[in-house]
C-alpha cells in the first residue's frame, strides 16, 4: 500500500522539479529583458532605416525609374506651358 501511494507523489514531484523555476524565480530574468527591450526596439529601427534607405536608393538608380521620372517631367514642364501660354 506505500508503494502505491509513494509511486505517484514520486511522479508529481519529479514533474514539478523538470518543469523549471517558478514564476518567482523567473522575474528577475523578465525584468532584465523588459530593460533591455528599449534597445533593441532602437536596434531594430536603426535596422529598418538602413534597409529602407538602401531600397530607396536602389529604386532611384534604375533606369525605367529613371526614364519615367523624366517623361513626367517633361509632359509636366509641356502642360505647364500650355495652361501659361492659354491664360497669359
């Protein structure tokens, strides 16, 4: 009769041994991080910036980009004229 009632608390107490610190013991690490966090949040936007400068700059040196900027330019600068020519 010991044996069976000493198995299973044997088993409730290994699982609870595995199962890792408890959530008092684990806080100190949860503030550590939650300190940490501001910098890696600055880390990451730094990150973002970069990539997004680096597309914008490689968006810029296509040539079809480069071409269309130029014709919407151009036909802006002509209906510009125009509308000056038709109201001066």
């Amino acid at each position: 009769m010991r044996l069976f009632i000493a198995f299973p608390v044997l088993i409730v107490v290994v699982a609870m041994a595995l199962e890792g610190p408890a959530p008092a013991q684990a806080a100190p690490e949860l503030s550590s991080t939650l300190e940490s966090l501001p910098g890696k949040l600055k880390e990451f936007g730094n990150t973002l910036e970069d990539k997004a400068r680096e597309a914008v700059e490689y968006i810029k040196q296509k040539e079809l980009v480069s071409k269309t900027r130029t014709w919407f330019s151009e036909t802006f600068g002509k209906i510009k004229e125009k509308v000056k020519n038709t109201f001066a």
